[in-house]
C-alpha cells in the first residue's frame, strides 16, 4: 500500500465505503494508517435503522469533527427490522416517536456535506 499514490488509496477506499457504514467501521479496525486514510469517507454512506442507530448515529456525529462529516448516502427508516416478523414492535417505536423526531434533527444538523 506505501507504493500506491494517496488520491488511488482515496478512490479505493471511496468505493469501499458505500455500503450501509459496515465497511468504513471495519476499515477503522485494520490498522492507524488505514484508519486515518478511510475517516473522510467512513461516513459517507449510512444506513439507520429504528430510533437506537438513529439516537448512536447523532451523538456519533455530534462528536466528530465537522470536517469529516461527509454524509453522501444516507438511509434512514423509523422501524426496526423485526416490524414485519412481530408488529407488535411497532408500538414501542411509535411511543418514542417525539424522541426520534429529536433525534432527527440532531443528525440533520451534524451532516456537514448532502450530495443530491
């Protein structure tokens, strides 16, 4: 990797970092260099499901740096994955709604950078 320039390394990690946030976080455990390469675009596509990822998500971004708050891809749904195997979980996450909406506007205001 020492041999490829730095714009090829910030294209492949680019690429590898648009999925649903899996790959940015596991590239953060590799190694340091590979950690520091991949924090401009760990974040750049997300998915949040249900008000607990969203609730992480915010105080995520409302600890990092607003310089490596690159949201392009971003995915959220109000309901846990489980809604459709047990509706009855739907319940709890519409009690919580106020908070979600909260949390929402947390994450809205911590993205620095929206790519339409």
């Amino acid at each position: 990797m020492d041999l490829l320039p730095p714009e090829i390394l910030d294209l492949i990690v680019s690429h590898a970092c648009r999925d649903n946030g899996y790959t940015g976080r596991s590239l953060s455990l590799v190694s340091r260099s590979i950690r520091n390469l991949s924090q401009p675009t760990k974040l750049q596509s997300i998915s949040i499901i249900g008000y607990d990822q969203l609730h992480s998500f915010a105080l995520l971004l409302e600890n990092t740096p607003a310089s490596l708050r690159r949201v392009r891809f971003l995915f959220i749904s109000a309901h846990v994955r489980n809604t459709a195997v047990d509706p009855r979980v739907l319940d709890s996450e519409y009690q919580r709604k106020d908070d979600a909406y909260k949390a929402y506007e947390r994450v809205l205001r911590g993205i620095r950078t929206i790519v339409f």
